[in-house]
C-alpha cells in the first residue's frame, strides 16, 4: 500500500484534531446533549474521512469555519440561498420557522424560490409531534400551497427529533448546526462553504435516507391530522 499524500495527511490531521477539540467544546457549550454526542460528530466528520479518502481535496475547498452565534449563522445561509439556483435540502426542527432570528432566511428562501424557476427547496421537519406548535403546521402548510412557489417547496415529516440541523446549498456549500437551548435554536453552527465534495456526500445521504425511503417520513397533511389526533386525545384525558 503507497503513502498518503501530503494532502491527505494534512487534512486527516486536522480532521482528528477538529474533532478532538471540537467535541468537548460543544458539549460544555451545550450544542450537543451528551447523550447524543457521539451520533451528532461521527454524522459530521463522517463525511470529510470519506471525502479526503476517496480523492484529492479540491483547491477551491476551504477550511470549515465555527460560528458562534445565530447572527453569523443566519447571515452566511441567506447569502447561500441567494446564490441557490437548482436544489437546496434541510433537515429543521419542529418550531424553527418560528424563530425570530429566522425570519430573514425563511423570506430570503421564499423569494430566492419565486425568482428562479429550477430551484426546488426540500424540507425534512424532525420532531416529536406533540412538541410542535400549530402555527408552525400552519405557515408551512400555507407555504406547500403558495401557488407563487409552482410546487417547489416540498415538505416531509419524520416523528423523531434530531440533535442538529443541516443545509446543503446546491451541492456546493453545507452547514450543521448545534442548538444549545430550545430558546435558540441556531446556537452554533460549522460551516463548509466551497465544499462540493462533502456537500454531494450528504446531499446523497439526505435522498436516500429521508427523501426516498417509502414509509419512512409523512407528508405534511399527514402530520398535521396526526397532531390534531393527539391534541384531541390529549384534551380528552385533561
């Protein structure tokens, strides 16, 4: 067997270093439940080992930038969204399209999707049903059927909450992001802007594991008649 490349070493280094420093630093900062550590990191850094492993790093490609703090995070994602043209996936929590230092984005997405005719925006909502407010069913819902969008915004539901977000922009550029409370839900993020390699693995992994599976998400009607049955059932008991 040869020797690794030089890039390869260098990348590998500083992937197990990233990942060594970065690790206890979210966990202190509280970006991760400890109980879910492990699942959130190895999602992450998973995908650079295969990247640097399976071809040489791109020159184009840059170093992931930490941000700390939501302002930074919302800023770099409506920048990426402005230049999406084609395809732009998400895995969001329950009530994040209520947040408000969301609202830029959400309206930058939905102008973004009016103004160019290709681009087609795929939501997976994770969470636990009974956790999810009624109006967040609703400002999607209207969204699914703004006929301004043509059937371009298409929403899928799993009944399982997730301890981190991520977008992937185009194939191009990709976010994950950490909360550290429900309070705010975009805390800390990692950044891998000019990233296509990473950006096509997890956009591969995003179709086949939330997208494509039969069964294993709902529509969004679907889940909203569910949510109305377990408030109904909920009112009942009370």
């Amino acid at each position: 067997m040869g020797a690794l490349p030089r890039k390869w070493i260098i990348w590998i280094g500083l992937v197990l270093g990233v990942a060594g420093m970065l690790t206890p630093a979210l966990l202190e900062l509280g970006w991760i439940p400890r109980e879910h550590a492990l699942e959130a990191v190895i999602f992450l850094l998973g995908f650079i080992v295969v990247e640097i492993t399976t071809g040489e790093p791109q020159e184009s490609a840059q170093t992931p930038e930490l941000l700390t703090n939501s302002e930074d995070y919302y800023h770099a994602v409506t920048g990426f969204m402005s230049e999406s043209r084609h395809e732009v996936l998400m895995l969001v929590r329950g009530d994040e399209v209520l947040v408000e230092q969301a609202q830029a984005f959400v309206q930058r997405t939905r102008s973004t999707l009016q103004r160019e005719k290709q681009l087609h925006v795929y939501l997976v909502i994770a969470s636990h049903l009974a956790e999810v407010k009624e109006e967040a069913f609703k400002r999607r819902l209207a969204a699914e059927r703004d006929p301004s969008f043509e059937g371009r915004m298409h929403f899928r539901f799993i009944e399982s909450p997730v301890t981190f977000g991520c977008i992937v922009f185009d194939q191009k550029h990709w976010v994950i992001d950490f909360p550290p409370n429900p309070a705010d839900l975009r805390g800390g993020a990692i950044l891998f802007k000019n990233h296509p390699e990473g950006a096509r693995l997890v956009s591969s992994f995003f179709h086949h594991q939330w997208l494509e599976r039969s069964g294993f998400t709902m529509s969004l009607d679907e889940a909203y008649e569910k949510w109305k049955a377990i408030r109904g059932s909920t009112a009942i008991v009370a």
